[in-house]
C-alpha cells in the first residue's frame, strides 16, 4: 500500500494487508496522534487496509473556536 505521511510531508511503500494498529506500530507513530484516511474516509484502528489502498495519515490538530460570538466575548 501506498502511505502519504504529513509533517514532514513524504511517501512511503508498505506491503501486505494489516490493521491500522499494526500500520501504525510498525511506523511507530502514536494512535492517538492522527488519523487514517482512505478514500477520504477515517479507518479506525482495528479496521484493515489492503496491500492496494492508498491511505493517508494526518496529525490531529484541535483548535478553539473563533466565530463571531467568540471575539464579542460571549461564553458558549
């Protein structure tokens, strides 16, 4: 399977079918970390890629809201 990793940006080649666990394990990148994406859709960490999928894996980045409310100084 082809793995487009972000930052740093790079590509790299995996053979065989696996979990996402495994995948990652084998990266060593921490599960909670990022997501998993193919075909433009999250797989969870028990689910299986084939040896054909393309995925992408993306850092989880969080963020406060910053929508009109939020710069009058309303609270939620």
């Amino acid at each position: 399977m082809m793995v487009l990793l972000r930052n740093p940006r790079r590509q790299i080649e995996v053979s065989g079918a696996m979990q996402v666990s495994t995948l990652l394990a084998r990266l060593e990148i921490n599960r909670e970390s990022v997501l998993v994406i193919r075909d433009g859709t999250i797989v969870a960490g028990d689910g299986w890629l084939a040896d054909t999928d393309d995925v992408e894996i993306r850092p989880v980045i969080s963020g406060g809201f910053d929508g009109p409310a939020h710069r009058r100084g309303a609270r939620p």
